[in-house]
C-alpha cells in the first residue's frame, strides 16, 4: 500500500512539471471537447440542422440584398416567407443550449479541479509575449514565455474543439 501511495504521489507530483503539464492540460481539453461533441452527435439531429442552416443562410443572404435595394416591402416579403425557417432555427439552436447544460456542470467541476491542481505553475512555453484578460504569456522562461493552466487550457481547447467538431461531422 505504501509502495503504490508513493508511486501515485510522485506521478501526481510529475504532472504538475513540463512537459508532463502541458500534454495532461491538453489531454483532458481532448476528452472533454470528444465528450460533448459525443454527447451532442448523440442527442441532436444533425441532417436537420444542416437542412435548417442551410435555409437559414438563404434567407439571411436574401434578407441582406433586399435591405441593400432601400425598399422595405421587399424586406418585409424575405421577412414573411422565412419566419417559419426563422422560428424553426431558432428552436433548434435552443434544444443545442440545452444539450450543453447536460455536460456544462460536471465540465466546470473538471476544469476547476485541474485549477486546483495545476495552481499557478508554468505549464507551457510561448514563443510570444502577450496579456489579454485571462490569457495571457508574460513571465518570461527560457526561450520565450510562461503560459499558465488557463491560459494554455484556452488555447488547447480551442483547438481541439475545430478538429474534433469537423470528425464528429458537426461543423455547419
């Protein structure tokens, strides 16, 4: 029992140390971006959606040219003949915010935890300096500069999000 309490702490204790921190933080924005496109390619009907998005394009596009012309009955018309296609989007977007709040909890129990864990450490090395709110890479570590848990959490999400999006065939 010992012997493992010891291995288990000093795994622990490498996670927090580069560039272990950086594949873990970028590891768990994987699973928690495969886990809600998961959830939402399970819950929601996407050939519809896309059906729906692609009506709703249309119509934005055909709104926008008649607002360009200056005459409002003709805006009014667009208006008319896609308030069910304006209606039905709008329904559609609701059931995909509703879908988020069934992973939004457990997810911001998650990130807080690995806040928690990570503390304040260096977990990754930007090549830049810059400070915007939150996310930022200012203290400078080595060849270039520290991000912290958040900072590098933002960015690996981000990023995960467009690629697993795109596999999960979820893209619009």
């Amino acid at each position: 029992m010992t012997l493992w309490f010891l291995w288990f702490s000093l795994t622990l204790d490498a996670l927090r140390v580069m560039p272990y921190s950086t594949l873990f933080v970028a590891a768990v924005a994987l699973a928690l971006n495969v886990v809600a496109n998961a959830v939402t390619r399970a819950t929601m009907d996407i050939d519809m959606y896309r059906r729906v998005q692609k009506e709703y394009s249309e119509y934005q596009k055909q709104l926008r040219a008649a607002l360009r012309t200056g005459d409002p009955d003709k805006a009014d018309k667009v208006r008319k003949r896609y308030k069910p296609v304006e209606e039905q989007m709008l329904k559609l977007q609701m059931d995909r915010m509703k879908i988020s709040f069934y992973y939004l909890i457990p997810f911001i129990v998650l990130y807080y935890l690995l806040a928690w864990f990570m503390g304040q450490v260096p977990v990754a090395v930007s090549p830049y300096h810059f400070n915007l709110l939150i996310v930022s890479a200012t203290t400078p570590l080595g060849p270039g500069y520290a991000m912290n848990m958040v900072t590098w959490y933002i960015f690996t999400s981000v990023a995960f999000s467009v690629i697993v999006t795109r596999l999960f065939g979820l893209q619009v």
